[in-house]
C-alpha cells in the first residue's frame, strides 16, 4: 500500500489553474476556424471562456448530434449536422473541432470514423471550461491544501492502485485543469454502480436506489442481476420525473419494485427543491416543496443489502440518515462523490465513521470529464 508520503509526492504541488488556461488559450488563439461540438449549456461554457479571453470570433459553427438542435442557432451561429461536419473538414484542413459534451469518448470515435483527423479534435478544451467557471471563486488547490491530510487519509484507506489512480487522477485534474490525468481511469459506463472486479449482486438483493431519476439504475440493474432479486428501492424527489418512472416500471412489468416521491436527508421536514432535468436538487431558492426523511425512518423495515445514492449534494445528509441501516445491516454502498470536491474526503470518512466495517474502493464513469465518480464501500466479510 502506498503511503502518505507517496500521495504528497504524486499530488501537484502547485496550483496550475492560471497557468492552465493560458496555455490552453494561447494553444487555440490561433485556431479557425473552430466548432464546438455540443451545443446547449455544455458548449456554452467553451464560448463563454473563448468570448472571456477575446477569441470567440475564431468560433464559426457549434454542432450537435441531436436532429432538433440542427439548423437552429447558438450564439448566432449556426448548429451543424455530423454531415455538414465532415464536409466542412474536408474543404477546411485547419477545422478545429472541441468536444464540449460529458460523453467525450463517444463523439470522439465517432469524429474519428468519419474520417476527422486527430490534430483536428480537441480534447481539452470542454474539461478546462468546466472547470474554470466551476471553479473561479476558490480554485482546487486551495480547498485540498486547507483538507490534505483527510485527502491523505482517504488515499490511504482505499483498497487498491486503481482506487488511488482514479482518487489522484481526478485530484490532479482539479488542481490543474488538465485533464490528460484522467485520460486511463475511467471504466466503461455501463458498469457504474455494478463494478464487475468490486460487486456481485446476490439474488436475495434489496436494492435501494436513492435518486433514482428515470429508472436507468433499474434497467441497469436487471441487466445486470438477470431479474433475480427480492426486491427494488425506488427513491426520486423530482415530482414529473417520479412519473417517468413510475411508467417505466409498469411499462416494463417490473416486479417487487417499490417508489418513493420523497427527498433522502438527515431528518424528516419540508425542504425546496429545483427541478433540473437530470440535476434536480436541494436548494434555499427552489420553486417546488418536497417532503423529506430518513431512510432510517423510511425503511425501517427493510434489511437492505445494497444502497445506492446520486442525489445532487444530499449524500452527505442521507446517510446521516441511514445510520442505523448501515450500522445494523451494513449494505453494499455505491455513493456518488462528484458533486463537490469536499466530499471526496467528506463521504468516505463518514462512511467508516457510521460503520468501520467497510473496504473502500473509487470507480471512474466518464471519460476525461470530472462527473460520474462513484465510492464503493464492501464489508469485509
């Protein structure tokens, strides 16, 4: 096992977030013309940092895959088909193209079967973007360096080299806003929550799915259980996506699946929530109450063996919520870490606080973009 010392020395040291985004500018002031692929708020963000260092008008289209985004317009530019891409390439050697999307990998092999040359894809550009406008108010650094030593703790309690690559990884990426440190720490998507070298699902399974959105945990989980199981969980706050989901359960015929419209906290009380398509979440400004409770209060009953929360920043809260249940039945965990870069310390700590009886292991969802990221927790047995 590595030791305190090796994570201090694999850490980056300084803070590189300015230097990162001059070099990255100056790399593509030059650039044109440039698309940015991926229109909507995720190649907003690429704009609105081209527009902030005055070589926006190096930007001539955006691109989309999705047919109702075409022919439209961002920014007073016009929205490109894959097509219209291609073709443009062609007549244009010097095209430069940013994946500005959370699903890089995937429209990067799609760039490259289209026969878009590698010196013409970008990256980069859409993980420094998010980054600098994530973090413009206190940069990475200073938040690891006022926490280091629970970094250090929590580097120090995980299970495997691949758990403190993919911990590092992403650390390194917020301090620097380079994210070449997670170009090979992400496993395949369609493992997230069900790892396959970290999870086994037993078919007596209680599976609890907190934030369960639409039911794509669900389907993933009967693909991955092969519908054995003795029951599923279902928990999501949003009111009209609780109906989405309601309807996949009974369009698909799912057995033993029970939902819940409630939000997962420390106590029961009303809360605001925003509804935000995929991010909907807990906030002071919210437009909607929600009712909210524990899953101590709300599950009383229930021996859950597998727990599963991506509630948008309410993990730290629900499980306070869930103490008894991890205390007495010590179920599976699959807890998201990325909505703040606290809780990559915040939520692993806790959870060998609520019960030591756990290996901790970090699993990686998205290909160079910092969502996604997952702490599994096994007990020991």
């Amino acid at each position: 096992m590595n030791s305190v010392h090796d994570f201090r020395g694999q850490l980056l040291r300084e803070d590189l977030y300015d230097i990162s985004t001059k070099n990255y500018v100056d790399q593509v002031k030059d650039k044109k013309p440039v698309v940015i692929w991926g229109s909507c708020s995720t190649g907003q963000l690429v704009y609105e940092l081209f527009e902030k260092f005055g070589i926006s008008e190096n930007i001539e289209y955006f691109a989309d895959n999705s047919p109702n985004k075409w022919g439209t317009e961002q920014n007073g530019l016009p929205v490109l088909n894959p097509d219209e891409v291609v073709r443009l390439a062609k007549n244009n050697p010097d095209v430069y193209i940013i994946i500005s999307a959370l699903h890089q990998s995937d429209i990067y092999r799609q760039l490259r079967s289209l026969g878009i040359e590698d010196h013409n894809i970008d990256v980069q550009g859409f993980g420094l973007a998010r980054g600098y406008w994530t973090y413009r108010q206190e940069t990475p650094y200073r938040i690891i360096e006022a926490h280091l030593e629970d970094y250090e703790k929590v580097y120090s309690l995980l299970e495997d080299e691949r758990s403190k690559s993919v911990y590092l990884g992403i650390l390194n990426y917020k301090i620097s806003l380079d994210n070449q440190y997670m170009a090979d720490i992400s496993s395949p998507p369609e493992e997230q929550y069900f790892e396959h070298d970290i999870i086994r699902i037993k078919s007596n399974e209680v599976f609890c799915d907190c934030g369960s959105f639409n039911g794509d945990t669900l389907e993933s989980f009967m693909n991955h259980s092969g519908g054995a199981y003795r029951k599923y969980i279902a928990i999501e706050a949003d009111q009209y996506i609780f109906k989405e989901l309601n309807d996949k359960v009974s369009s698909n015929g799912y057995e033993s699946v029970q939902t819940y419209n409630v939000a997962c906290w420390n106590e029961k009380t009303i809360l605001k929530f925003e509804s935000d398509q995929s991010s909907g979440h807990i906030t002071d400004s919210g437009s909607i109450s929600v009712a909210a409770d524990t899953l101590d209060n709300l599950l009383k009953d229930e021996e859950i063996t597998f727990l599963k929360m991506d509630i948008e920043g309410a993990e730290e809260r629900a499980l306070i919520g869930a103490n008894e249940i991890i205390q007495k039945y010590k179920p599976t965990l699959a807890i998201c870490l990325y909505h703040s870069l606290e809780d990559y310390y915040k939520l692993p700590l806790l959870i060998k606080k609520l019960n030591p009886d756990y290996r901790l292991f970090v699993r990686h969802y998205k290909d160079r973009v910092d969502v996604e990221t997952v702490c599994y927790a096994i007990p020991k047995q």
